[in-house]
C-alpha cells in the first residue's frame, strides 16, 4: 500500500504528541505524590524565612518524605504545602491568603509565626515546644487538615494545634 509522505508524517506527528502527553502527565503524578522523593512542602533553614521569598533568598529547601532538607533551595510554601522548623525561627506569613497543610516545629524552639496576610493552616504539631504567633492586623485561620508524611515531611492529624503557642494580636483588623 502506498501511503502519501504528508499523512504518513501526521500520522507519526499525532503519535509523538501522545507519548509526550503521557509522559508528560506521569511525571507530573510522579512528582505531586512525592514518589520523586520530593515532598509538597518545604523546611526554613535560615532565620527571617518568608513565605514570599523565592529559591535565590536561599530561606528555604525542599524536604524529603523523611521529612530533612535535600539541600536543594527552594522557594517559601506554596498553597496546600507543609513547612518545618529546622531551627529557631521566626517565619514571616507576608503571601495573600496562602493555605498551609500544617506546619511543624517538633524539635525546635521557634521564635515565631509573624501572619503579614491572611492565612489558614490546617495543623501545627510539636514535641513539646510551642510556635508563638503574632497576628498583625490579618487573620489567622485554623482549618484542620491532615499532612503525611510521603507528601509533606511529616504526619500531623486533621485539627492538631498542640504546637500552637501564645497569640498576639496586633492591629484593629487581627483575628483568629
């Protein structure tokens, strides 16, 4: 049978548009389950972190399922991520209505959350230690979600705040 070149070429071009779909789309299931090892969350590593700050502020890294830093800088939490404390920070939340799973400040004495914008967290968890916050003029939202550890660093159970320390609050418009 003979096949002209241009359908033979679309044919192959249809093809090839397929495969890239396809792997296009398993990379990105891949690397959202945190089966690439990277989890959906991020750890401080220097004091001063904001959410804002991009990977070149060298802030933040991204976490492993295990739940350490894998040295590689990343920029502050994105919605429906989670964070940790590596160390004894105060973390400024300054990005507008940013959704964080939980957060985790187990084996830390965090300085403090700073909520600049309106913010909502689903969990804060500890070992003992308690994450002052001070809330100036925004909000701060308790909305009770879970984080696992294979997708953001660590466990926390849905409505956990024992990590949650004293709450200042700052400005005529602050609220819990």
């Amino acid at each position: 049978a003979n096949i002209s070149p241009k359908l033979f070429q679309k044919a192959i071009q249809q093809g090839l548009k397929a495969a890239l779909f396809t792997t296009s789309t398993a990379a990105i299931m891949l690397s959202s389950s945190g089966v690439l090892g990277v989890a959906a969350g991020v750890i401080a590593t220097n004091d001063d972190a904001a959410f804002s700050n991009d990977a070149e502020a060298n802030n933040w890294d991204e976490i492993t399922a295990e739940g350490v830093a894998n040295g590689i800088p990343a920029g502050g939490p994105q919605n429906n991520w989670a964070f940790t404390y590596s160390a004894d920070y105060t973390i400024t939340a300054d990005v507008v209505d940013r959704i964080i799973t939980a957060i985790n400040v187990a084996g830390t004495t965090p300085v403090g959350l700073n909520i600049a914008q309106n913010t909502v967290v689903g969990s804060i968890i500890t070992r003992g230690n308690l994450l002052p916050v001070t809330i100036a003029g925004k909000s701060l939202t308790l909305n009770g979600t879970n984080a696992v550890a294979a997708n953001h660093g660590f466990d926390a159970p849905a409505d956990n705040y024992t990590g949650l320390g004293n709450i200042t609050l700052g400005g005529a418009n602050a609220a819990l």
